[in-house]
C-alpha cells in the first residue's frame, strides 16, 4: 500500500534531485552563441523519474530489511541467493559452464578485433580483480597501492626489452619475480600497520611509484613512455594485427584460468585457513601459532606477484606504456572489482570485473551520463547487496566420518 | 616433580599503572594451578605477559617443556610461545566466528603442519596426506572434548558453553605441554560447570599437560585445583593448597573488602 506520508517523502525526494540536478541537467550555456539555455523539459523529467524510483528504493529497501530479519531470526536458508542455488547444482551449473566455455572460445571469430580487445582488457581486470582478492579478500589487508606492482610488472617488460631485448616469455616469469619482490620489499615495513592505516601507507607508496616513473627520465623516460614493446610471439609466427589480437585474448583467456585454479587451490589449504582466520581475528590467530607477519606477507607477495604478472601481459597488449596508467584510480577500480564482486569469491570477482569494466564501454552510447549511470550502479549495488555479486560463500571443511574421505560442499 | 613453568619476579607497567608488581609463579608437571583475584587484578595481564602478548616491563619466564631443555620464552612473538607448547584460551573468547568447529581447531593444528604454497598449489601427496590427517586428528581432539556433533557448525551458531569448550579444543590442537585457560566457565550453568571440571581433570590425565587456570567460580576452583595462587592489584597475597587458601585471612580481606574482620 502507498501511504500518504510515502507520497510525502517521495515529492521531497524529487524536489531535491531537482535542486540536486539543476546546473548539470537544465541549464546548459552554449559558448558560441553566448547564451543560456533552459531545458525545463529535463527537470519535468528527473522530477518524476525520482519520485517514481523512490517508490522502488523504498520497496527494494523493505524487503532488504525483511530478509535481515529473518535471517536474525534464524531462518537460514532464506539467506541462500538466486546465484548460489545455482552454482550449488550441478545439473544446472555445468550446462551453463560449457555454454560460457564454447562462447569464449568462438567470441574473437564471431566479434570484431575492437571487441576482442575489450574483452581482452577485462581478462586483465580479472585477473587483477582474483590477485588483489587474495590480499583484501582473502587476508583482509586493503591495499590501495596494488596499481604499483601492475606498474612494476609493465616496466619491467618495457624496459628489459627496449635494453637488452628479452623476450614476452622471459618476461612473464620476471615481471612475477620483480612483482614478488616489490610485494615483499613495502610489506616488511607496513604490514605491521592495520586497517586504514595499511590503506594509506599503500596508497602513498602506489603514488610514488608513479611518481618515479613520471620524473625519472633517464630510467623510465618519464610522461612520455615506451613504445614499440613487441607483442607476444609464439614458435616464431609472425601475427597480423587481427592474429595478434586474437592470440592475445586467448592467451589471457589461459593466463586467467591458470589464476582461478591457483587462487581456488590457496584458498583450500593450509595458508588460505591461516589467511582467513587472520581475517576474523589477529590475536586468536596467533595465539593458535601462526606468524601474522609471515602470513600476511605471503598474502601481499602473492598479489603483488599476479599484479607483476598482469603488468607484463599489459605492456604486451597495448605496446605502449606511460606513467598515466598507473594512477591511483587503477587501484580504486581493481579495489571495486573484488568488493562489488564479492570479497573472497572467485566468481564474484570475474563478474565483478566484467561488469565494471565492460559496463563503461557498452555504456559509451550514453557517452556524457556514461561515468553517473557507473556509479549509480555502484551506490545501489553497495547498498542492497553490501557482500558483492556474489558473495563468498566459503567452501567450508566438512567432516564426514573418520574413513579418511572429506567432502567439501559449499561453493 | 619437575617443574615444567617458572615466572620470576614478572612486572607489568601500563604507563603509571602496575598491572603485575614482581609476581613469581611455578607449575609442575601434570598439575592443575589456580590464578585467583579480584577484578582487574592482573590475572589476564599475567596470561598476555607469558604468551608474548605484552613484552613485561620487567622478570624472567622459563619453560622446561618434556623431554628438552629449559629456555626462556621472554621476548618470544605469541606465535613463538605456543609453538613451544603454551596454549592458553581467552576470557571474552575469541573463535574464529564464520569458520566452522572443525576449521576452527584445524587452525590450531596450523603450527604442527608444514605445507607451504606450492604444496597448496601442486597439492602433492604430502600435502593431500597431511590435509587428510589434519582433519581426522582435528575431529578426535572435538570428540574428546565432547564437540563431535557439532563438527560442520559455524562457531558462531554454538552454545555459550560449547563455544568455551572450542576454545579449549583449539588450544589443545596445538599439542601444548601447559594449558591456560581464562575463565572458562564464565557464562556456564551449574550443570556445565560441573561438565567442564570433569572435562579438565580428563584432560590432564590423557594428555599429561598441566593446566594453568584464571577462575572466579570457587567451588570449581578449589575442587579442581593442586595449587592456587591469589594475586591482588598486581601483587601476590598468597600460594598454597585450597584448603590452606579458603583460611587465609589475607585472601578472605581481598575479597570481601577492607571492612571486613575475618
Ligand atoms: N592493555 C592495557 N592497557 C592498559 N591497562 C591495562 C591493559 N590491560 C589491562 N590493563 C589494566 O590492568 C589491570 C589488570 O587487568 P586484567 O585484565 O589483567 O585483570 P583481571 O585480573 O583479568 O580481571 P578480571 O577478573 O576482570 O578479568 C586493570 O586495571 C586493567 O585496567
Ligand atoms: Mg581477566
């Protein structure tokens, strides 16, 4: 039922969107003919669209809380979502898994070369998105300085080539490395920081990389950059562009199933079980026996390692690289990836990934409301389904009788 | 019998304030020893001061575990300390709350484990075997603490009183040779109560590990324990048998007040 007061609220709802919205959606000043223009038509507009779409916030809204009580009050299941009861059945599940699989495999036959690419770019986000979900999601450390390991793995291609003309392939296992060892060369200090504290630290130390690569010319070239890096070659084929393009998306394609199988494996071991009880509860943790140092460290080498490897990768695909892509919104964006996702879930972060990163290009046709619709989207996401996507829900160890034999269940 | 802790002269300073004024503490073998006090006298300090929580101000604390040397555990980080053989469980406890029973005391079998992560990765036979093992060995430890039935369970979702008892599950999968156990029956009905002073003289008898125990529950304590030591405001007033304990003048005005003329 509509009450009265509901009404109420909503038409101060819509007065204020059109207060809120006025300067950016009426008035419009066109600089040639030095004139204003008043479009009241999409004031008439944005006032009824909110008031209506505060009808449905506000019914969104109730039936969020209705769920957050029962499941209070101990109904359990009811917490069970649309995505989980359908990766719990295999029956359901596996047809779809080989739908996705055929349709990757056909999508740079079917698609154009500027598709390909798009897609290519959100393999890389996914790929990112599962490395900074080990250390955020996994360990619970916010790292907001992840962009510099990536920034590390893409300089390290760059320049070992442009000096000494080592090879793509070479350069993967070294960008990992130097990614690895820059993970463990800021975590010493850090790791002792916790929460907001971490985040800041890394934020700063994310800047500064950039920072150096800006205004270190002699090492990096500064703004400017590299270009020409080759692109990946294989057995010695010479790639047209469409061939390059197409070898590069599946080798992402490889490069992220390698990564969900690893990140899944770490998550069922014995560091995966030290990482999250590291989560709930530090001090517990250590008194269980586990060295938090070591353990966190392992974490943050871990994902500066898969950013390192990203990087390289990323150099290969663009041929070019400059400071620019390695800003600190990088970070905010990859960060947004795993926590929209869902912190922890390896297919919450690979739909994370392909909804924010694929969502802007798709979203180009709305071009000038392409960055609002994004972060509507966001605000509302956060605040009906504040766990992500879809949320982890942990594989937990079961125990099924003393044969040996453990079955785990769960997703 | 040998003597297996030995806490000498051990003072904690928060700022101005003395927590712990030169405390001396001993436990043997296979015995069960009361912490005993008032409020905030410095009881759970003690316990942060041995497991490496806290770094004390001042004192020396030395461990004989069986069958190796004596060494101090001064300095040691807390993780260090139980893996030399202290396991101690928390007074406003502190599970693992979103992991299960069973994940729960298999974190306590973590420091007894040695894959690291390429064995994670590869998951090789000894990583498979040990993970198999871990979750066997970690399903005995909740069936002798009497938690079996609810092994898959979200700590979380347990009874008060089993929640203590997981504590106490987690502690003991670390395999330590000394238990500390911080009000353990705090929040339990009289009915648990008595449960868990069975559960703890079992302990030590299957496992041969000494207990070391903060309690306010008197009747548990003094049915329970070898010796009781009885710290006031950071001092200890006094050590000795229950029976000795229950007469002391000295404990009787710490707990009843100054007015109070026994
Ligand atoms: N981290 C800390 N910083 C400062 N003061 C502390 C700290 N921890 C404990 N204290 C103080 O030390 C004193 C002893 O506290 P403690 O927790 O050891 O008491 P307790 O004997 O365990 O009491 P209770 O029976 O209530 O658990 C208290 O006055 C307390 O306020
Ligand atoms: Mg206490």
């Amino acid at each position: 039922m509509i009450t009265l007061p509901e009404i109420k609220k909503s038409f101060f709802v819509s007065l204020w969107f059109m207060f809120l919205t006025f300067p950016i959606m009426v008035v419009r000043v066109n600089p040639i003919e030095k004139a204003v223009e008043w479009r009241w038509k999409n004031l008439l507009l944005v006032g009824v669209g909110s008031f209506l779409l505060s009808f449905v916030w506000r019914y969104l809204f109730k039936r969020k809380e209705a769920g957050k009580k029962k499941e209070e009050a101990g109904y359990d299941s009811g917490a069970k979502s649309f995505f989980h009861i359908i990766l719990a059945e295999p029956k359901i599940y596996k047809p779809f898994l080989i739908g996705i699989a055929f349709f990757a495999l056909a999508f740079p036959f079917i698609f154009s070369i500027y598709q390909t690419n798009i897609m290519t770019t959100a393999l890389i986000y996914v790929m990112l998105g599962l490395g900074l979900n080990i250390v955020v999601g996994l360990a619970g450390l916010l790292d907001l300085g992840y962009v510099a390991f990536y920034a590390v793995g893409a300089y390290s291609y760059a320049l070992l080539n442009y000096h000494f003309g080592l090879s793509f392939w070479l350069a993967l296992p070294i960008g990992a490395a130097l990614g690895a060892f820059f993970g463990i060369l800021l975590g010493f200090p850090v790791l002792r920081l916790r929460g907001d504290y971490l985040a800041i630290v890394t934020l700063g130390f994310g800047e500064i990389i950039r920072i150096i690569l800006e205004n270190w010319n002699e090492f990096s070239f500064g703004p400017s950059g590299i270009a020409n890096i080759p692109r990946p070659g294989f057995l010695g084929i010479e790639f047209s562009l469409q061939g390059a393009t197409t070898f590069m998306y599946f080798l992402m394609i490889v490069l992220t199933l390698f990564t969900v199988f690893v990140v899944n494996r770490l998550q069922n071991s014995r560091i995966g079980r030290a990482w999250i009880a590291l989560r709930e509860d530090e001090i517990a943790c250590q008194a269980m026996g586990i060295d938090k140092t070591k353990t966190k460290l392992t974490a943050f080498a871990l994902g500066a390692t898969w950013a390192g490897m990203v990087g390289v990768v990323f150099a290969a695909k663009t041929t070019f690289i400059n400071p620019a892509s390695f800003t600190v919104w990088e970070s905010i964006i990859i960060l947004c990836i795993v926590v929209l996702g869902g912190m922890g879930s390896v297919i919450g972060v690979v739909f994370g990934a392909l909804i924010l990163i694929l969502l802007p290009e798709y979203l180009r046709a709305f071009s000038e409301y392409r960055m609002l619709i994004f972060g509507a989207v966001l605000i509302i996401m956060m605040v009906f389904r504040p766990g992500g996507v879809i949320s982890s829900v942990r594989r937990t160890y079961r125990f099924e009788g003393l044969t040996g034999k453990r079955d785990k269940t769960g997703i | 019998m040998k003597t297996i802790l030995e806490v000498k002269n051990l003072t904690m300073n928060f700022g101005g304030l003395c927590a712990l004024d030169r405390i001396d503490l001993d436990i043997s073998e296979r015995e069960i020893v009361a912490l005993i006090g008032p409020n905030g006298a410095g009881k759970t300090t003690f316990f942060n001061c041995i497991t490496g929580i806290f770094p004390p101000t001042e004192g020396e604390m030395f461990i004989s575990p069986p069958g190796k040397q004596r060494k101090s555990i001064k300095g040691l980080k807390p993780n260090q300390v139980t893996e030399n053989g202290l396991a101690r469980t928390f007074q406003n406890i502190r599970l693992f709350q979103n992991m299960t029973v069973l994940e729960n005391v298999m974190i306590g079998r973590h420091c007894r484990m040695s894959s690291g992560i390429a064995g994670a990765v590869l998951r090789n036979r000894a990583t498979v075997e040990e993970e198999e093992a871990v979750v066997e060995e970690s399903y005995i430890i909740l069936q002798k603490i009497g938690l079996s039935e609810y092994v898959n369970e979200f700590a979380k979702n347990l009874p008060y009183g089993a929640q203590r008892r997981l504590e106490i599950a987690r502690a003991l999968a670390t395999e330590p040779f000394l238990l500390l156990l911080d009000e353990p029956a705090a929040g339990m009905n009289l009915r648990e109560t008595k449960e868990l002073d069975e559960l703890i003289v079992r302990i030590r008898d299957s496992e041969g590990v000494s207990i070391l125990l903060i309690e306010h529950d008197m009747k548990l304590v003094m049915s329970l324990s070898d010796r009781i030591f009885v710290v006031d405001y950071g001092k200890k007033i006094a050590q000795g048998k229950p029976e000795e304990i229950q007469k002391n003048p000295v404990v009787i005005k710490a707990y009843l007040g100054e007015d109070f003329d026994a």
